[in-house]
C-alpha cells in the first residue's frame, strides 16, 4: 500500500504533490519565489507583481475631523493620492462617516513594510500619546495637505 502524503503544514487541501517544488511551495508557504529571489504574493500574476519592498516605500498618516477630534491612523504608498481619496469621500467607510479629512500627520519610511509596522504600533498608542505626537510637529493641527501637493 502506498504512503499517504500529506503537506508539512497540515493543510490537507493541498492540491499539489511532492515533485512540482516551485508549486508546492507557493501552496505550502502561502508565498513563491521567483527566479530573481523575490517573493511575491499569490493570487497575483509575478509576471507583473513583484512584491519587491524594498524599493517601494510607504507613509504612515494620521488624519482628523477637527482639532482634538476623531482621529484615523491609516498606511500607502502614495500620500497626495489617498488623501486625496479620503477628502473627496471617495470610498465608504470610517473616513467618510466620520468627517476626517484634515492630515495633520505623517511620516515617510524607505520600505512599505515599515510603514506598516508603524502603523500597527501607532493604533496601539493611547488617545494621548497620539495628539502628543501631532502636537510635536504640528501644535495648532494645520491641515498639512496643501504642503504635500505643493
């Protein structure tokens, strides 16, 4: 009787089978690597989607309806385009509903991955912390987007 194979990480829908080693692991480990050595991220042709972070950064930004009001801490890679976006209610959600269209914060970082770490910290933060942070760099919370189209 043959052995049953099973996948090292437990998934038993797994369709591929030992022998296809680029497949399987792009199944097994949720990721693939390409012949360049650079990961990208499934259900996206490589062809066409290299996750290569490094060389695309990111912003962290903090967005408020008012001085002291409603804060959104959000993470792009483009900043005028997303403010943009939230300015313009361009999607539903937490922005639209709320009225928070005013950037009174943000920071640059080289990689997106960064970007995102510090984003995940900065929602973390107490309510305090954060209007402290604002209020570092921008004590009378100025709108700061006319500054980052400018």
């Amino acid at each position: 009787m043959p052995t049953r194979w099973h996948p090292p990480n437990g998934r038993m829908d797994c369709p591929v089978k030992p022998g296809n080693d680029d497949l399987y692991k792009a199944v097994t480990l949720g990721r693939a690597v390409t012949p360049q050595n650079k990961a990208v991220t499934l259900g996206l042709d490589p062809r066409v989607h290299l996750a290569d972070a490094q060389a695309m950064g990111g912003y962290v930004y903090i967005l408020a309806s008012d001085r002291n009001g409603t804060l959104y801490i959000g993470v792009t890679n483009d900043l005028v385009r997303r403010v943009f976006e939230h300015r313009e209610e361009a999607a539903e959600g937490f922005t639209r509903r709320y009225g928070v269209k005013r950037l009174v914060h943000y920071e640059q970082f080289d990689d997106i991955r960064t970007a995102i770490q510090r984003e995940k910290s900065l929602k973390r933060w107490s309510r305090a912390w954060k209007i402290e942070l604002i209020e570092q760099a921008n004590p009378e919370w100025d709108d700061l987007y006319p500054t980052i189209v400018a």
